[in-house]
C-alpha cells in the first residue's frame, strides 16, 4: 500500500514568490495534517483538514493557507515568501483526525 | 519557557548499548504522548504511543510517563546501527493531537550507534 505522498521533493524560491505544495494520503484517510519542520526543530503545526473543512490552524501567518479536495488530497500555499519558509514541510493523514497520524516523507523548501 | 523540551544531542552510543531519550513539559493539560523516529530525510514514524502515567513496552523500546513530573523518557535496549536516527517526542492533550490534529513535538535528539 502506498504512504502519504508529497509533491514535489524539492524546491527553491525567491523571496516574495508563491509556493504549492501538494499532499495524496493514504487511501481511505480523510484528515491530512500540515506541518512546518525548520532544520534542527521538531515539526510544528500549520493546519488540519478533515471531509475539506479546516478543522485546526496553527500560530502561521495569513500568508499560509491550505486546501482539501473532494478526494481528500491537500495543497498548502505560502505567500510573500520569507527566508524564514524555508523549511521541510510534512504532510500527515490520519482517518479521521483523531488517531495515529502517518507522515509522508516532506517536500523541502529553499528560500533564496 | 516551551511547552516541550528535548536535549537535542548528538547521542553517540557503541552497538548493544542501552539508550535513554527524554523530554521534560510545562502543559499539565498533556494526556497523551508519543515518540517518532526520523531517519535522515525521511518523515517521522511511530514508535510508542502511551496515555497518562505509566510503562509501555514493545519489542526493545520502552516508554515511560511521568505526569507528576512532567517527564517522559523512551529507552532502546540492545542497540542497533539501524536505531541511528533522530528522535522526537510528541505530546497532545487529545488523543493524537484530537480533532484539531495538533501535536507539539519537542526539538528531536540525533542518535548514532556506532558498530
């Protein structure tokens, strides 16, 4: 059975471009979890979704937001980027939200 | 003060050697506790998932909880090179982080077993 997957690997911006980020959970999930990990930090929660409503929203700036597909994938967008986004950013799904949460393997984000 | 601290390491300990991870917390309101392994550029894994005080043993890793003292500790027996990884405790005071999905991790400890 394939994990979460997430989209792309990697990616490197400039300051103040948009950035997507894309996440496909485990099938049969129906919550995916976004988290921010900054090198030599554990990850910090942006945002959960669960049936394509937010359910959670972490202490992130408006300039990340996220979304949940009718198939229960998810993008995250970070505008104005800071060199402060950079940073691997980690997709969870979970059934519902509420228990063991699997995390796909992150899409890391250089800033420049 | 965080809300969750880990000694981030590095841990370098020889092949067989007995590991012991900790976390100290603040929030007396955590009920539920976790630890993640994380190779190098992979996501993060479940390893123990535990509820209030107590022991959970599975296989060489044992996890402990400490409400009174706000302390959580994960300990590898007979370790392995294949246990070098970083290290991450997680905490909630809902069941995986509840509805809201919110897990606040401590910082990771890097462990290297060296053969």
């Amino acid at each position: 059975d394939a994990g979460v997957t997430q989209s792309p690997t990697h990616l490197i911006k400039t300051r103040g471009q948009q950035v997507t980020l894309r996440c496909s959970p485990i099938s049969g999930h129906k919550s995916v979890s976004w988290y921010q990990q900054v090198l030599g930090q554990g990850p910090q929660f942006i945002f959960q979704y669960y049936e394509k409503e937010e359910r959670g929203r972490g202490n992130f700036p408006d300039r990340f937001s996220a979304r949940q597909f009718p198939n229960y994938s998810s993008e995250l967008n970070v505008n104005a980027l800071l060199l402060g986004d950079s940073a691997l950013y980690l997709c969870a799904s979970s059934f519902s939200g509420e228990e063991t949460q699997y995390f796909g393997p992150g899409t890391r984000l250089l800033v420049l | 003060q965080k809300e969750v601290e880990q000694d981030p390491g590095p841990l370098s300990v020889p092949e067989g050697a007995i590991v012991s991870l900790n976390c100290t917390y603040s929030n007396s309101a955590f009920q539920y506790f976790m630890w993640y392994r994380q190779y190098s550029r992979k996501g993060p894994e479940l390893l123990m998932y535990t509820y209030s005080s107590g022991n959970k043993e599975d296989g060489r890793f044992t996890a402990q909880v400490d409400k009174s003292s706000k302390y959580i500790s994960l300990f590898i027996r007979d370790s392995q090179p294949s246990d070098s990884a970083t290290y991450l405790c997680a905490m909630s005071a809902l069941s995986y982080g509840g509805s809201q999905g919110n897990l606040i991790f401590g910082k990771g400890t890097k462990l290297s077993v060296k053969p």
